[in-house]
C-alpha cells in the first residue's frame, strides 16, 4: 500500500460488513433497543445477536428475515429448536410477518422456519438468509450438526445467529459463531488470539495482550446485551419479578453401591450412581410438590426412571421424552401451552431451550446434572421479561448425593462473575457499533519521545516513522533483530510488527521498513540483523516443522536493493 497508517489501519482485526442499509422502516412493534439491533444486524450482514432471554430474539430475528427477503429476494430460512417454531409464527405475525412452518424444503420464495431435527432435509445453499435461533447449538466442537452447519452456510449471502447464553469462559463457541458467520475459522481464532494453557492441547487461554482485542474482535460481529441499558437505553418494563430458589434434601440409601461404607459421592461417576440409587425417594417429593395445589409445574428430570415416576403419580402431567417422535413432542407441548396438560414433565435437553412459559412460575429439578448452562435455560424458560409473578425453584437431592446443588450454585456464581466481566468488555463496544457503525477503525498514535546525550539519541516510537525522518544516504551502520513473525507478540498495537496474524502480514509490515532502511543507509555501507528459522504449528501452519525465516528475510532485503554481503 502506498500509505503506511492505510495498512495500519487493516490489522484492526474487525469484521467487515457485508450487509445493507435499511431502506424500510422498523416495525413499530420492537422496542427502540430491538430496532437499533436490527439495522446494526442489517448493516452486518452476517452477525450475532447475544441478548439475554426475554429480550425479545423472536422480534428482532423476523424483523431482519423480513428486510433480507426484501431486499435479496429467495428463501430465508429460520432454524429453531422444537415447538419454537409455533411460538415463532405466532410471534411474527404480531409484527405482520408472514412465516411458515415447514419440514421440508419448500419451493416458492418467502421465509420459511423448520427444527434443527429436520435440517437433513433441506439443501440451505437454496437460501438466500439463514437465521440460527437459540445458536449455542455451535458450542460442540465435536458436533455433527455444528460442522454441517457451517459447511453449508458459508454459501449463505445473509447469516444471523441468535442465543442468549455464550459462555464466556467457552471460548471454543465464539470459535463456532464466528466459523458459521464465515468471520473467522476456529484455528484461526486460536492462532490469532490464545496460547496453550498448558500440556493439553485442549486448554487456551487468551494471550495477555490479546484480551481487549479479542473482545473488541467479537464486538464488531456479535451484539451482547442481558439489558436495554446495556447498549444505551431505558430498562422501562423488563424488570424481572423476585426468583425464589428452594432446596429439599431427601434420605436415599446410606451407602452408594459398590462401596462399603457411607459418604457423600464427589465424582461425576459417584453422583450419577448416586442418582441411579436414590430415584424413588425424589420421585416422591417432586410428586407431592407438584400435587400439592392446581397451579401449572414444569418438572425438570435427567433420568427416563425420574421422568415416568413423575408422569405416572403428578396429577394433569404430560411426559415430553427424547424417545418421543417429532409429531407426538409437538403434541404434547401444544398441551401444556394451552393448558390442556397442568404438568410438564421433560428434561431440559428436550425442551429447555427457547420455549417461552412466562405462564407458569413453579418448577422442579428432580435430578441435576454438572451443566449450569441447562440449569440456567431451564430457570428462563418461566423466569423471563413478560413474567408477572414470582418464580420458585425447587431442587430435590438425596443426601448421599453431596453438595449437588452447592456445586451448581457455585457454578452459577461463576457464570454470572464471568458474563459481568464480558459484559464489562463488550457492553461499550457493542454500545459504539450500533450508534456508530459507519465510523473506520483508527490507529493510536506512537508515542515519540526522545532522550538524547554525547554521541547518542534514543527515541520510543514506531520504528518505520522514525526512520521516515531520517535523511537519505545518511546512516552507515545499522544493528537490530527483527521480530520474528508472531513468535513473539510484544503489545496489542497495530504498530507492533510481531502482532501480526501470520507469515504475510508481518513481511506486509516489515517491508516499510526495508524500504526506508534502504534509502537511509549510505552506499556500500551495512545493515546487520540477528534471526533465526521458526517452528511450525499445526494451528497456525497446518503442519509441525521448521520453515526458513531467515532466507524469507534476505530475501525480502534483497527485493529493495540490498546486495546479501555475509554472515
């Protein structure tokens, strides 16, 4: 590039946007929040909307499907979990959005919205948009659906993903959100942003310097809000009523089987076992709970024993299992929903994802697994903006289970701590991406100062600038050792030529300075630096090895004039 601060300016690791400008109104029928997430969608083209449960997903979703058909025509189509669709449909045509429900794929152009069960059943290049309700689907790394996904999206012009839980502290699904977005490969995410954590390959950590890069990275892709003042606006109506937690320690049994003498189970293999034995007495307690009045329950279960022990002695229940067929858990939820069922007994892998039960504010959790993420949806399938009542919470756990629930309360401190503190990162970068989308990215300025004394000057600034202001054919020695690449990244500035992505951009970079290294140093005259060859990575090169840094640097010295004398 002919302007030095014009390169610096595409290391900015940002998303480019891909989208339209929104030539429609909004809807009046969204909130100001939901509309200004809207058109930074719409501006995005392909982005991700994390906005906490309640705050109105299904609006903003359709409302983006709606501008998208307009504008691209084709088929848009909303993927969302079981019986969401329903809710969906009902949804949008609130805000006067036609979508329909289908299994397979449909011909005409429209938007159309379909389980993820049913995905093999439609060729999504046929689309023109594609919207991922409730994405946190793209969190298993090891997932079939989540490779399908984003194999075939990446055809997809206009791409939203939508969920309310991104797990801060799994990095590997951000890998995933911004894979399907086509924004940035999971490797490279890594290779860009983490290091090893430690000898398991499975562990990252975000680099030091990386961190506000990092979120400032996911923050030009992905909109996180958990309220409307997070990004800038009134919190008027979505006051969340008091969420009461309640705890019922039974007695199951002294001893967990296969051991002689009693204690409390602290493996995850001694829990479940510990579960597995003591199904009978939870049973009994979630019956009598849910017996006790006439109010609607939902009763959460881990175990198929738990689930029909339940269904079998609640008053009004209605069992929505795993083993069910689509049709018939569609049934069954329609029951509850319209309150023909008074008990839903389910578990919250089966519906305890993007349902809305503000009508209900009793549940119970007959089993708990280690999954705070499954706890946490489950609560906010009834805890959520548009609840009226108090919401109570009931866990049930037998005494030889251990501090089960402590350990999923401790969990959810964590979570919580852990969303302030990504909230703390991106809730004013999110806040400046959808008020001021159009701004261009600007590079810092290096610092320049100077000391100076007999025979010598030093001075802290980019080196490439320095240089620039150095007369022609002026220096006869120059002595220095290059960064190497990105072995070693020293800060998060643009400036900084070891903070590069790979290979190509630091040469890109570091060719500004051979240039003016070339024009400053006297004819016949040196410049001597220190290097050494690099190892490859599998992440970062796709192969493990030893490629030749130093002949890469001779050569791109030679490029601008400089004759290789010696070593």
């Amino acid at each position: 590039m002919d302007s030095y601060e014009d390169f610096l300016a595409t290391k900015r690791i940002i998303a480019v946007p891909t989208g339209i400008s929104v030539t429609q109104p909004i809807h009046p029928g969204l909130f100001d929040f939901q509309a200004a997430a809207v058109r930074w969608a719409l501006r995005r083209g392909r982005a991700a909307i994390f906005a906490d449960t309640g705050m109105g997903k299904t609006r903003m979703q359709v409302e983006w499907a709606r501008h998208v058909q307009a504008y691209a025509g084709g088929k848009v189509l909303i993927v969302a979990p079981l019986m969401v669709s329903v809710q969906t449909v009902a949804e949008a045509a609130k805000i006067d959005v036609e979508i329909r429900p289908v299994t397979h794929e449909a011909a005409p152009e429209g938007i159309y919205i379909t389980n993820y069960e049913r995905l093999d059943n439609f060729d999504l290049a046929r689309h023109s948009a594609i919207v991922l309700d409730e994405s946190s689907i793209l969190k298993g790394i090891a997932s079939k659906t989540r490779a399908k996904l984003i194999e075939v999206a990446q055809s997809i012009p206009f791409r939203l993903s939508c969920t309310a839980t991104p797990s801060p502290n799994d990095f590997m699904e951000f890998g995933g959100q911004s894979a399907f977005l086509g924004i940035m490969s999971h490797s490279e995410m890594l290779a860009t942003f983490f290091i090893h954590d430690s000898s398991d390959t499975s562990k990252w950590r975000l680099k030091r310097h990386a961190e506000n890069g990092f979120w400032e990275w996911v923050s030009s892709w992905a909109a996180y809000f958990k309220t409307p003042s997070d990004i800038g606006f009134s919190d008027d109506g979505f006051a969340l009523p008091p969420l009461e937690y309640r705890e019922h320690t039974v007695e199951g049994g002294e001893t967990i089987e296969g051991f002689l003498f009693p204690f409390q189970a602290e493996t995850m293999s001694e829990r479940l076992t510990a579960r597995r034995q003591t199904v009978d007495v939870r049973v009994q307690k979630a019956i009598a709970l849910a017996n006790s009045g006439n109010e609607q329950w939902i009763v959460w279960c881990n175990l198929n024993a738990e689930s029909d022990g339940c269904a079998a002695g609640i008053r009004g229940a209605v069992n929505v299992s795993g083993a069910d067929s689509i049709h018939e858990k569609e049934i069954k939820l329609h029951d509850f929903l319209a309150g023909r069922a008074r008990v839903l007994v389910t578990k919250p892998k089966v519906a305890g994802f993007g349902m809305n039960f503000q009508f209900c504010n009793r549940m119970a959790f007959v089993g708990l697994n280690d999954s705070y993420e499954q706890l946490y949806q489950a609560v906010r399938r009834c805890w959520r903006y548009g609840q009226t009542r108090p919401v109570q919470v009931h866990f049930i756990a037998a005494t030889i289970e251990g501090a089960v629930v402590a350990n999923i309360r401790r969990k959810e401190q964590q979570a919580e701590e852990l969303q302030r503190e990504m909230a703390t990162h991106m809730k004013d970068l999110t806040r400046v991406e959808l008020q001021n989308e159009d701004e261009a990215p600007t590079v810092e300025l290096a610092s320049g100062e100077t000391a100076e004394g007999d025979d010598w000057q030093l001075t802290n600034a980019d080196c490439v600038e320095v240089v620039r202001a150095i007369d022609s054919n002026s220096i006869g020695l120059s002595v220095f050792s290059p960064p190497f690449s990105s072995l070693y990244v020293y800060s998060a500035s643009e400036r900084d030529m070891g903070n590069v992505r790979n290979d190509a951009e630091f040469f890109a970079h570091f060719d500004f300075l051979i240039a003016e290294l070339f024009r400053v140093t006297q004819p016949g005259r040196h410049c001597v630096f220190h290097c050494m060859n690099l190892p490859s990575t599998i992440i970062r090169n796709g192969e493990i090895g030893i490629r030749d840094f130093r002949g890469d640097l001779i050569r791109a010295f030679q490029k601008h004039g400089f004759v290789y004398h010696s070593e």
